[in-house]
C-alpha cells in the first residue's frame, strides 16, 4: 500500500508543477497530496507518544494558496490530520482517508474534515472532547460559585504570624 501511495503521490507532483498560476489549482490535487504526505510521515514517525491533537492556533492554511507557500505544510499538517485517524481506526483509517479526501471548504479548516471523518465511526476528536471537557468544567464551576452564595463563609477570626495564617469559620 505503502509503495501505491508513493506513486500516486509523483502523478500529484507532475500535476501540481504544470499549475501556472496559484488561482488554478485544483482543490482536489492539494487534498491528495496532504492525505499522501500525511500517510507517509505517520509511517515515518508513528502514532504520537501523548494523545494531543489538533487545537485551534494549529497553523494550517486558511486557503488553498496557502499550502504553496512552505512545502513542509504537506507534511506537518497532513500528519496532524491523519495521526489521530490512522491512530484509532488502522488500516481502515487509511483505506478512508484514501477514498473520503476533504472539500475546498475542508481544506480551509482541516479540524473540520477531521471531525467529519471520526465522526462517521462513532468517534470524537480531541477537540471535540476537550469542548466536552471545557463545558462539563463551566457546568461544574457554575455549581460551586451557586452553592457558594447560598452557602457563603462566614469569618469569625483571622489571624496572621510569621505569614502563617489561621482561619476560624462559622
């Protein structure tokens, strides 16, 4: 499979040398080869060592024009999309991303296709989770700053030493 890729990937290439102006390029061929490079580089580097994916600040491209400006994005960015697919879906993950490449909307915001792509198996990206997480949090802090004006703490005595302090509550 390895070696297929690796040949699409030079039919991409050739395609993507003739293009004479940055307004011509073909969306699709750009999706191919960040899928392809993004393959690659997770054979070259592995599944990552800590679960943490993709964030906002991450610096995609917000345009299609963009992935020509710094060739290293094909690889960096096409590895921060397909690593947390291929990590927990396999080859099946690698079989998708093949045939389900993101749209020119997608290509603008990859957290996007990310979403769509573990979302089809049943599963959450990391930023989705972390947007559970955040909200659970907000729920949960909501709760004490609640029971804290219905239940506020009533000082009787403070005293300070040395900056050792005390505290005596009702």
């Amino acid at each position: 499979m390895v070696q297929e890729i690796g040949q699409i990937d030079l039919g991409i290439e050739a395609s993507l040398r003739n293009v004479k102006s940055l307004d011509d390029i073909d969306p699709r061929l750009v999706a191919m080869k960040l899928i392809s490079e993004g393959i690659g580089e997770y054979f070259d580097r592995g599944p990552r060592r800590h679960r943490q994916y993709y964030h906002e600040e991450y610096r995609w491209p917000r345009s299609i024009q963009g992935f020509f400006r710094e060739e290293e994005l094909y690889y960096s960015a096409g590895y921060e999309v397909v690593e947390p697919i291929i990590h927990k879906l396999g080859k099946l993950g690698i079989a998708y991303l093949i045939f389900n490449l993101p749209t020119e909307s997608e290509l603008k915001n990859l957290g996007v296709y990310q979403d769509r792509v573990l979302n089809e198996f049943g599963l959450l990206s990391q930023r989705q989770i972390n947007q559970k997480e955040l909200e659970e949090y907000n729920k949960r802090e909501q709760q004490r700053q609640e029971e804290r004006r219905k239940h506020p703490i009533k000082l009787q005595n403070a005293s300070c030493i040395m900056g050792m302090c005390s505290l005596r509550t009702e």
